[in-house]
C-alpha cells in the first residue's frame, strides 16, 4: 500500500483480536458449484497471516445480486468449504450477517478460528452505506481489514462504512493491487504503453484521460475504436459507434499529437454483414467500411502494428477485448494482443474484466506480471479516481497512540481503550490532565481543565 501511503495489516498486532476482514469472494458460480476460485485464492495471503498471528478471523463478502434478500442460490456456504479445503482449517459458516448466529459465533472464536459471514447483499443496507448496518458489522470485531479490490469502488458498509467504527487498514491482496498498478502509473518503465478495447468509448474518456498525462503509446481496438474512425472522417458502416461522443474523440486525437503521444487506432478490419459468429466475413483495409457490414475484430495488419508496439513496450497496461472475443470467428485480434502482451517481457498489467478472462483462457496468466481481481476498480484505478475502500484505510503517518498505535474512531474515543487521569492538582484553579493509554500506560495528551469540570 506504499504507493498510497495506507496502513496495512502490518501495521496492526492481530493477536486474540476480532478482526472483520471484507474479502471479494463473488466467485462464477453454476448448479451450488464454483466455477473459478481465483479470487478465494487470491485471499488466502491475508487470511493465512491472521491465522498465524492468531487473531479471531471474521471473513465477509458479497455474492451476485441477492437484491437485499436472503436467498439460498447466493449463500457463501460454498466458499466456506472451499476455504476449508485450501487452508487445511475449518471456517465456521453463520447463518447469518449480523443477526444472532453471526453475533453468537463471532463472540465464541478463539485465536486463529476463521469465520464467514453470510452474503453481506442479503440486507438491503449493505449497498446504501447505512449508517446502522456498518455500526452492526463492525460492533462483531475491533479491527477492519479491507482486502476486496474488486469492490474497492464501491462505498458500501462493509467495504467503506464500516470504517467509520473500527479502525481500517488494507490487506496484501488490495495492497499488492494499488502497489503494482500505482507503481505503473506513477514511475513507469518506458516506452510505456496502454491498450484499451472494449464496447464503448464513453466508459472509457476517463482512463484515456487520466492515461494521455502518462503514457508514449495508446493503442486502441475494440468497438471504440470506430468512434475514433468516424470522427476523422472514416467511413465504418453499421460498426458500434458513439455519435455523442465523436467531438471527444477529435479532442483525444488532438490531444495525444500535441503531447507527442503515439495513438494508434485499426488500419484495417474483419467484418462481417451480421452481430453474429455464423455470419459472412470479410477483410477490409483502411476507413472505407461498405454500408450494412461491421467491424468485429481488428484485421491482421492491425495485429502486427499493435504487436510490433507492444513488443517494445517496457509497462504495458491493457483493458478490453480488441473484438468480439466471445464469437470464436472474431477472437483472433484479442487472442494476437494477448500473446503479443504475454511475450512482450514488459511489466505488465491486465485490468481484470474480459481481457483479464481471455489472457487466463489462452493460458498467458503466468507470462504476465498482473491480472487484476477487480474489473471496474481497476478502471477507476487507472482513471485516477478515489477508491471508496481505499480512501477510507487509515493513513500510515496520522498521528497514533505512540506504543499500541490506536487511533480516533468515529466513537469519539481511542480505539485501544485509553483513560483519562487526573494528576496535577495544584495549577491554580485548573488542573493538569494526562490521557493515557489503557494498553501501554503512556501519556497520549494533555489537557488543563477546571476543577468542576474534571470527574
Ligand atoms: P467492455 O465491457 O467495455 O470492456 O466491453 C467488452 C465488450 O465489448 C465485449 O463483450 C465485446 O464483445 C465487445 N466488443 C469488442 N469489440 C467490439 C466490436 N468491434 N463491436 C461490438 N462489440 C465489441
């Protein structure tokens, strides 16, 4: 979390305290079965060091969409067993968020026991911050670690509210992820490039944006690139556009040449004369795309253009397919990109989302230096916004207790159970108070108080 300069689970002693730990296990699931568990083992660093520090473990997450109801399809019991089977120790599943179960197990744990919470989605407040539902969550335990990057942009109770009760440091999971993406972003090795695909132009203004102060190369592909064809005056049939959105285009291209920045966009195409994987297909070179044809994929020149900059490229960052990778006839550009990123040698970093599925379906994962656990916290990322679940972890320089490093809760009292103590009577009509820390007996501060005020 350096990059950020948030305290971590280091920064924290563990030992026989409760610590609610908000993890991102929405894992794919199909028939009570988890198709992926990426994002659970992801999770296990964190976890694993609670476990060796015997801290009282309390794991939350979100499953699906429950839509704020309790419904058995999105229950975390299958993640409780697949923790349970990875981390060799049982995890006790609560039948419950907050309610008695959840309280009576939280209360029962013993050092180095893990616990996991129900969906924290099946109480409707979990997704409108409520004040009540984040005090509830945090009242379980002492201490909050956020490790769900995945959620990271969202301000729910249990990825930000709760932190207004308890304090907030990060994990290594989120750590790893604003360490490896902030390094990129602020220090990168050059010629840095960024690649950026996908559907729709105007889900992405704000990266290209944050992304043109930053980068030598912006490759574009994907169904966005034709709103930049359009816009300098290439003609591109029924392919995806963004009419709206054509002026800001102009003043990306505008903007990318005044920096000096090389933007590439497609030279020539697949097409086919139907949105569908069956349908007739063509190449077509340059911005001359005949009426009732549209682009799906970036042709075979635009490959080798884009793999011949990306070959150079110290930092590569990617998000979004080059075509519609989901029809095997239009997966080829995205398939070329990734393997292109995969051997570049570059630090490279796959912003979670599609690219990230194809890059761990071609079998890339292991050539590549990052793939991002969060698809639209990544994004936010690299658009330089503020993450909720990040922002609200407390600051690693903030004043602290000087011995068991507690800090203010919103309870208005020091979290490590500090005590006023009067001990100077004698200063005239006031008095001298000391704040000490309960754990450590240290002076915390001063205050002079009159003598009818004191208790
Ligand atoms: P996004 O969520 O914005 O990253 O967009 C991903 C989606 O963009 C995928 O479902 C792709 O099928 C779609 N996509 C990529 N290229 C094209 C294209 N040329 N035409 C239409 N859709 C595309």
């Amino acid at each position: 979390m350096q990059a950020l300069n948030k305290k971590t689970i280091e920064d924290i002693r563990p030992a026989g305290v409760r610590v609610l730990v908000r993890c991102d296990f929405n894992v794919p699931m199909s028939g009570g079965k988890i198709d992926d568990d990426k994002r659970i083992v992801e999770s296990l660093p964190t976890i694993k060091y609670l476990v060796d520090a015997q801290a009282k473990i309390i794991l939350c997450s979100h499953l699906g969409r429950p839509k704020g109801e309790f419904n058995p399809k999105y229950s975390l019991a299958p993640v409780a067993e697949r923790l349970t089977e990875l981390l060799g120790r049982p995890v006790i599943m609560a039948e419950d968020v907050i309610d008695a179960d959840a309280k009576a197990k939280a209360a029962a744990l013993q050092d180095g026991e893990i616990m996991l919470l129900e969906n924290v989605r099946f109480h409707k407040e979990e997704e409108k911050n409520d004040p009540g539902f984040s005090k509830a969550l945090a009242s379980l335990a002492e201490v909050f670690v956020n490790d769900a990057f995945g959620t990271a942009h969202r301000a729910h109770s249990s990825t930000a509210g709760v932190a207004d009760y308890l304090p907030a440091v990060g994990g290594f999971l989120i750590g790893k992820e604003i360490k490896i993406m902030g390094d990129a972003l602020s220090n990168p090795k050059r010629p840095f490039t960024a690649i950026l695909g996908g559907a729709k132009v105007s889900d992405k203004i704000g990266v290209i944006m944050n992304l043109l102060d930053k980068v030598d190369a912006l490759i574009i592909g994907g169904g966005m690139a034709y709103t930049f064809i359009k816009s300098q005056g290439g003609q591109i049939g029924s392919s995806l556009c963004e009419d709206d959105k054509l002026d800001m285009a102009r003043e990306i291209v505008e903007k990318a040449k005044a920096k000096n920045i090389r933007l590439l966009i497609p030279i020539d195409h697949v097409i086919a004369d139907d949105f569908s994987n069956d349908a007739a297909r063509d190449t077509c070179f340059g911005a001359c795309i005949p009426d009732g044809w549209q682009s799906l994929d970036i042709g075979p020149e635009t490959r080798q253009l884009f793999a011949g900059v990306i070959k150079q490229a110290k930092t590569v960052v990617w998000n979004g397919p080059m075509g519609v990778f989901e029809f095997e006839n239009f997966a080829n550009g995205t398939k070329e990109i990734a393997k292109a990123v995969a051997d570049s040698g570059a630090i490279s970093i796959i912003g979670g989302g599609d690219s990230a599925a194809a890059i761990e379906k071609l079998g890339f994962a292991d050539k590549v230096t990052h793939i991002s656990t969060g698809g639209g916290a990544a994004l936010e990322f690299l658009e330089g916004l503020v993450l909720p679940g990040v922002d609200c972890l407390q600051e690693k320089d903030k004043k602290s207790c000087p011995v068991c490093s507690s800090e203010k809760t919103k309870f208005g009292k020091l979290a490590g159970s500090a005590e006023l103590r009067s001990i100077d009577p004698g200063l005239g009509s006031s008095e001298l108070l000391f704040m000490f820390c309960a754990d450590c007996g240290q002076v915390v501060s001063t205050v002079v108080a009159e003598p009818d005020k004191i208790n």
